[in-house]
C-alpha cells in the first residue's frame, strides 16, 4: 500500500522528469505511478539486470548469462534509454540488506561514465548519520560482542542506540552477560535501558549541537534550538567527562568546536569538518544572533511560578547563537538565519525574499563541506554478477519491507503516530498463499532465526515468487537480520466446543 499523501507528493515530483523512470523493486512502491516500466523480483533477480544493463551499455562491465526473456527485454529497454539521457541519475540504497544490488548499481553507474552520459548516483541509507558512522571505518557491532564473550573486555558504553534493534534478542543478550558494566546515554527508554548499570540522560536533537555527515557525504553543522534542562547533558559532554574520569584527570576540550577540532585531526576522513561551521567562529559573526523573534515576550512570566525577577537566558558557547530577542541580525549569514521576517509576510513564506533565485539558496549560505569528492579514476566493475534467484523447498527468502511510520525508531515513540503505523503482518505472494491455503489476516507461524513469529498474513500480489516480507522495526520485529530464509507454518484454527 502506498498512502495517498505520498503519490501526490512523488507526482509532483516526477512532473519534472524529462526521461523515462523505471523501477526496479521487490514490492510496490511509490514511484511505480509514474514509472515508465516496473519488474518484481528478488534481490539477487534486480542486480541481474542491472549487471546486464551495465553490459549494454559499456562492454567492459561483466555479462549476465541465463536472464530470462522478459530481464533481457527490460534491460535492453532502460539501456536504450539511458544512452540517450544527457543527466541520468541511478537511485539505490540499503533497503534489501543486499551488496549485490549495491554492486549492481556501481556498475550501472561506471558504465554511463564509460557511455559519456555524465551520470549520477544516490545511494540512500538506513539513518541519519549512517554515512558518517561508515566513514569511522569501525569494526560491526559483532566484534565488541566477541570481545565480551571471550572476556578481553567488561564495560561498554552505549551511545543513543537499542542494541536489540540491531542483532537478534539471544546475541544481544549473550553479550550484555559478561558485561560488567553498561553505561547507557540516550533520551529514549528501551530494552537495552532495562540492562543498563547506568543510565545518562542524554539530550535529544533539538538540544543539542552536532555535525552531520549526509548521505552526499556533507558534512554540516547543526545548532540546538533549546537548552537541555535538569540533568541533560549533551552526550560528547558525558563522553568527555566519562573519558577524563577514567584518565584521572579533569575535562580537556569544553566547548564543542573544541573537541570538532581534535576529532578531525585525530580522523582523516573527517579532517574537513571544522570547515563545516566557519560561519560560528569568531570574528565571523559581528554580534550574537537571537533564537527568538522581536515579538517574543513574556520571558518573566514564563518561570514566574519560581522567581518574580526575570533570569538571565541560559549561556550558549557553543554557537552564535543566544536564547533571546536581543542581539543583532543585520551581518547575519544566511544559513544561520534563525527565522524570517518581511513586512507584510507571514514567517517562512518570506524566505523568497533571501534566495538567491526561487527556489535557490539563501544568499551568503554555508551549505557545509563534502568530505567525499569525485575524483577522475578508470572505472572499476565488480566482476562476478550473482546467480539466479532459485527458490527452495517449502522455505521462503524474506525481504525487509520499509513503511514511512513505523519502520524507525522515532516515529513510534509518539502516540498519535504510532497509531498510523501498520501493526506487525507478515506479507507473502498470492502464490504463496495459494500453496499454504493462506487467507488475509490469518495467524501464521515464520520460523527465521531460531525464533517463531506468529503474525497475521498480509497478501501481496507483487512479491516474486519464492519470497515473503516483513516489516522492519515495529514491536516485536526488531533485532531480526533481512533477508534471510524461514518456514511458513500455518496456525491451525481451534476447534469450536
């Protein structure tokens, strides 16, 4: 199902397209309205045809042998068309949990550079942030479980994440057993907070500073909007005091350009990311910027219940920021404008009247630093296209299917939301049903992982053949590696009497 919120926007969206779009899914999705053509099939079936559109399009790339008609149908159709794109964009990511597909995707796009096509590619990922995480170049979570196990360490500290979200409830829990201490900093409560030793309220994004590595590869700066109150600290603030306790000393770096300055000299990859936020240092900013617009008012009366004597606004320095409606916004550049404000606008509908064309950027706007560039290089094709997909007996490939609410971990912490994310369903083709005299809605036990899960049966008639779906991160889902293969069982019904 794709909500209807969503067609409209991907309508308006594609009404630019000058090419033809094709789709290239395990299940139905939003752009197939607007796609030229679609194809169904598994992971290992959509990296095939990718592998052979790369082929026709550069004979270089690696052949694919054994595609079936209809594949080589539609992989000389998008050839055809891409040849003929002057600005071709190929579109892929992590969504099925398979590098073939990435390594499908790479080849696609070398070999439009090959055809002189000028091509781009997008790669999106699972979270905010994950590009950096990648970036760090650190060893899988697997790793530190190992290290645990085996006791070459005791003490672990868990930075704003569920573990459980991330490896199978039994790992998590082997692990966390030879644990001696669990330092837990994070603004939700969750499974791993009920085995935490320690527990650091961390602030949340609106309250804390930070650098965000896009899925570009952008490093930007972002600016909290409120200050932590009570105990809420900052989590490189509870990292730094953490790391100067274990040394024995007191805190190094206090401010967080600070401790940006050491972390892009101690990481090379990062080495760019102070660049990220020029406009903060000082000397950039003539005067400090207000938060709150000239209309705000009331700042006594908000905290009357505690002082009649108005307080001073909490300091802040860490940006240019101040937590008032005083200051000055002449010099201000344009991408730490705070908000806007034009006679006879109402609020951001007077942000055309700081573009530098509509729409366009703000006029004298940081937009951050890339710390990936293109560089010129000979294309590099992977050279091993992946077999084809063969179903198994009485076993079925489950693919992880991403709905917008539901799927990530925000989303459901608030009420209103979360009744508009989907309750837990396992998807399956309708000749999948068919085979196991499944109807919709009816209980049926997957067997994946080592556990069973009964969920009731959603059909949908696009999943290939051989394969099933279920959605990712709701209750009672997380923590399960997709895809993987597992047995559909059918609940028998009670008997009556």
């Amino acid at each position: 199902m794709v909500e209807p919120w969503k067609r409209t926007a991907v309508a308006k969206a594609a009404g630019g397209l000058r090419s033809p779009l094709f789709v290239l899914s395990p299940d139905v999705c939003a752009l197939d309205e607007v796609a030229a053509r679609t194809f169904r099939g598994s992971p290992q079936s959509i990296a095939r045809v990718g592998f052979a559109i790369a082929h026709r399009l550069a004979e270089r790339a690696p052949g694919v042998e054994g595609l079936s008609r209809g594949e080589a149908e539609l992989a000389e159709a998008i050839a055809d068309a891409l040849a003929v794109s002057a600005r071709p964009l190929v579109i892929s990511g992590t969504g099925c949990g398979s590098p073939e597909v990435l390594q499908a995707a790479a080849n696609l796009a070398w070999s439009l550079v090959v055809a002189e096509r000028d091509p781009a590619l997008w790669l999106a990922l699972p979270e905010c942030n994950s590009m950096g995480l990648a970036m760090l170049d650190a060893p899988p979570l697997e790793a530190a479980f190992t290290a645990l196990e085996q006791g070459e360490a005791d003490t672990l500290v868990v930075l704003e994440n569920d573990l459980y979200r991330r490896l199978g409830q039994a790992t998590v829990d082997a692990a966390l057993a030879g644990t001696e201490d669990l330092f837990l900093l994070d603004h939700l409560h969750h499974a791993t907070a009920e085995k935490a030793r320690w527990l650091l309220p961390a602030a949340t994004f609106a309250e804390t500073d930070a650098t965000l590595v896009s899925a570009e590869g952008r490093a930007q700066r972002a600016y909290k909007a409120l200050p932590p109150g009570g105990e809420v600290r900052e989590a490189w603030r509870w990292l730094r005091e953490i790391a100067a306790a274990a040394k024995g000393g007191g805190p190094e770096d206090t401010t967080f350009d600070a401790v940006t300055a050491r972390l892009a000299a101690a990481l090379r990859a990062f080495g760019a990311i102070v660049a990220a936020a020029v406009e903060s240092h000082a000397g950039k900013v003539p005067s400090r910027i207000p938060r709150a617009t000239p209309r705000y008012s009331g700042r006594t009366a908000m905290d009357a219940q505690q002082d009649v004597k108005e307080q001073p606004p909490p300091r802040d320095p860490d940006s240019p920021f101040v937590y008032s409606m005083e200051g000055g916004t002449e010099a201000t550049p344009g991408g730490l404008a705070p908000w806007y404000w034009v006679p006879s606008w109402s609020s951001n509908e007077a942000l055309n009247r700081f573009q530098q064309e509509i729409p366009g950027p703000l006029r004298g706007s940081q937009p951050g630093v890339r710390l990936i560039e293109p560089v010129q290089a000979r294309p590099r094709f992977f050279a091993e296209p992946p077999s084809p997909f063969e179903p198994r007996p009485e076993r079925w490939l489950v693919l992880p299917l991403h709905h917008c609410l539901g799927s990530e971990e925000l989303s459901m912490q608030s009420e209103a939301i979360a009744q508009r994310a989907p309750e837990p369903y396992l998807a399956v083709g309708r000749a999948a049903a068919d085979q196991l005299g499944l109807a919709e809605g009816q209980p049926t036990e997957l067997h994946i992982g080592g556990h069973v899960h009964v969920l009731p049966v959603r059909i949908h008639p696009a999943l290939p053949g051989g394969t099933a779906g279920l959605p990712v991160g709701l209750p009672g889902l997380a923590g399960i590696a997709l895809p993987d293969w597992g047995e559909l069982r059918p609940v028998a019904a009670p008997r009556e009497g």
